[in-house]
C-alpha cells in the first residue's frame, strides 16, 4: 500500500479568508495526490505585545518537520518574517520539500502574488474614472514587503497621471482597525478635510475607515471613496460593498501545493511562481449596480446575528476556562482541569477535540 503523504502548512488564525480560499484551490490536486493536511495556526500580530507573540509562535515549534513529506509556509501572512525564514530554512536543512507563499528566501521555493497588477488598475480607475486629485494611503506595517509594493504602485500611477501622493499623506496602521479608525478621525478634523479618496492596504483597515466616517455623519461613497486589498467576505456584506483587490488565494493554493508536489516528486519545475491579483470594483468608488451584491449582502445579515452569538457564546466559554485554570496548582491540576472542562463542553470544538500544549519554561 502506497505511503499516504503528509503535508504541514504554517499559517495565522487572522487570515482566515485567504488560508480557506488557499485550502480550497489545494483540493484538486489533494484528489490526485491523495495526502493529509496538518494545519498550525498561531494568531501573532505585530501590534502584539511580545510576549503572547511568543506564546502564539510555540504552535509552530510543535511538530516535526521530519515526520512530514513536504510544507508549505504562508511566509508575509504569519507576521513575523523571522519565524517564517526560521521555517522555511529549518525544512529545508532536513531535506523537507518546502514552499514559501509571499515572502521571498534565498533557495527556497516561492510563490508570490504580484500586488502590481490589481493595485495598478485599481490606482488607474480611481483617477480616470473618478477623477481623484488627492488620496490617502493607510499602509500596513512599514517594512512589510507587499505594503512597500502597494504603496509604491500608487505612488507611481499617480505620479504618472501627474498627481503627488504626499509624505503627510501616508499613514501606518500596522494592519489594524482601530489604529485606522483613528487616521480616519484624524484626517476628517484636519484642516485639509477628507481626501477624495483613502487607499487601504487591506479591506480591515478600509472597513474601519468607513465605519467610523459612517459614525462621524458622513455618506459614503457620496463623501469620499474608500478601497482596501484582499476580497474578503466582510467587504462584500459591507454597504457599500467595497473596492479592493483580489490576491486569488485559491489559484496561490493550487499554484503552492503543485509546485511542491512537483519537488516531491522529482519534476523539475520553475523555483518562484507568481500569481497576478485582480482589480474588484464594487459600490465604495461609486460604481457598479447594488443588485448585484443583494444576495451576498442578505446571507451576510442572515448570518450576523449567528455569528454574533457564538461570538459571545465562546467569550463566555473562554471566561469559564480562564477562572479554573487560575485555580490550578500544578501541571497535574492544569491538565485535570481542561481535561473536565472539555468533556463537559465540547458544543463547539466536537466530540473528538484534541488539544496540544508546548510548555515554555523562562
């Protein structure tokens, strides 16, 4: 009987969109393959304090990466590019066929999405289409490579239509959105008042500006246009739904999980793949008809108030946990005491839960 293959992926819990949409473009070829996925999720940010970052990284530290036939590394996605480079290279030093998703390092095989192609469209429609003069662009983190690219095309389309995007106008939000919730407030009580547009360099950031300039009585896309980066499903339930760009993660999955099989087995293969992003033009640069969005809009909503609840449900379960593991002892106390506290909920996790610790001693 053939040996069934073992792929590891390293990923982070604050990109679920794009890990399912990456999953889901694997599946055709995990049916010509026919191999097991091991997923491990740490929920790292880099707004993080350091310390629960280094508790979150432990998750990766858990398997062997010998006891697997190949990985794949969602590198710019798990925020710190330390631990991915640290992944990628400790594969690669035990003959472990490995695949970098994003973040280029030397001799390791790459796939990459090429932000160019959608940022520049998106840039070129704003100004041709609806005549922006003035933008601000809300970046992630600044040395984030797919930030620099976003904002370097930018730069240069509006530069090439004979537009500035000024140094007072970029801003960084570190991926967050409360920090561009208040670069909005900030820039609607300056006296240079909103831009006609803010660029976001992902579609949190983009919906935490049009929330809190919903708050601050604005009407959008009336007022100004707002855009973001990733095509996630928040954006599409949004009103107005938002302008942004597609990464296709789904064709980055199949384009990773191929390449790698393709080492695996001894094909030889270009190292560095790259996958172009598409421009998504919907109601936040004031195009497109809403009726096309009515269906995804009315699941959204259905499913808010599920969503909602369980939500408050897991809070709730995380409070009961928090207060007897304070009350543990020792390990054989902790380890008693999530072991009682699962059986007796398990609503959500399922029968067969299954719980891994790492234990970092200081």
């Amino acid at each position: 009987m053939a040996h069934k293959k073992k792929i590891a992926v390293f990923a982070n819990g604050w990109n679920t969109g794009a890990l399912n949409d990456a999953l889901n473009g694997m599946s055709d070829i995990a049916k010509k393959e026919d191999f097991d996925t091991y997923i491990f999720v740490s929920h790292c940010s880099y707004n993080g304090f350091d310390y629960l970052n280094r508790g979150e990284l432990n998750i990766y530290e858990l398997p062997d990466i010998e006891d697997y036939d190949g990985a794949i590394v969602f590198s710019t996605l798990l925020n710190s590019d330390k631990t991915a480079e640290k992944l990628c290279l400790h594969a690669a030093d035990h003959d472990v066929p490995i695949v970098s998703i994003g973040l280029q390092i030397p001799d390791i095989p790459y796939v990459g999405v090429n932000n160019e192609t959608g940022m520049f469209d998106l840039v070129t429609h704003l100004i041709e289409v609806h005549d922006i003069k003035r933008a601000v662009f809300i970046g992630g983190s600044q040395d984030h490579i797919e930030n620099q690219i976003r904002l370097r095309v930018t730069k240069d389309v509006m530069t090439s239509h004979g537009l500035e995007l000024k140094d007072e106008d970029i801003y960084y939000a570190d991926w967050n959105n409360v920090i561009a919730s208040d670069i909005a407030s900030h820039c609607s009580a300056s006296p240079e008042g909103l831009p006609d547009a803010f660029i976001c360099a992902n579609d949190i950031m983009a919906l935490a500006v049009a929330a809190t300039l919903v708050d601050l009585g604005y009407n959008l896309p009336e007022d100004v246009i707002i855009t973001g980066f990733d095509n996630i499903e928040a954006g599409k339930g949004y009103y107005p739904t938002i302008t942004t760009v597609s990464p296709n993660y789904d064709k980055v999955g199949e384009k990773a999980v191929s390449l790698l099989f393709d080492i695996i087995n001894g094909v030889p293969t270009e190292k560095e793949v790259y996958v172009d992003a598409d421009f998504v033009c919907c109601e936040s640069c004031r195009c497109t008809d809403a009726s096309k969005y009515e269906n995804i809009r009315r699941t959204y909503c259905q499913k808010s108030y599920t969503y909602s609840s369980e939500l408050h449900w897991l809070d709730s379960e995380e409070r009961r946990l928090f207060m007897r593991i304070t009350n543990s002892t020792d390990l054989d106390s902790f380890k008693e005491t999530l072991t009682d506290f699962f059986v007796e909920h398990h609503h959500f996790s399922g029968k067969d839960f299954l719980m891994m610790f790492h234990f970092d001693y200081l």
